[in-house]
C-alpha cells in the first residue's frame, strides 16, 4: 500500500464530511452512533468529534453489500 494511499485513508472527517459523504442527516450520524449502528468518532478535544475516511468507506461498503 502507497503511503498517499495510507494518507487519504487515515482522513479525518468532520461531521459535515461525513454527512455529505453519506447522504445521512448529522443527526441521523450521532443517533446511529448511540445505537452503535454507525461507526464510533474519534474525540479530538472536548467538542470535536471527527471520522476516519477508511472506517466511513468501510461503512458505505457493508451496505452496499447487504
């Protein structure tokens, strides 16, 4: 694996990232984070939650496999 490629999947997404990504609203991200529906943020500080690309594709992925 290419270290560019290692790079653009250890992205970080904010929650406007994910949404988009996603097509899902945000709070349809928190509610299915607390349902452990959706992949688990990382806490960044006290007030900054924020996504890897490689575990919101991986999402993505499984449902579409479903």
């Amino acid at each position: 694996m290419s270290t560019q490629t290692t790079q653009q999947e250890n992205q970080l997404l904010d929650i406007e990232a994910v949404s988009k990504l996603t097509t899902l609203g945000k709070s349809t991200i928190r509610l299915w984070v607390a349902q452990t529906k959706f992949p688990k943020p990382l806490e960044l500080g006290s007030n900054k939650k924020v996504w890897r690309l490689k575990d919101v594709n991986t999402y993505i992925e499984s449902k579409l496999e479903s």
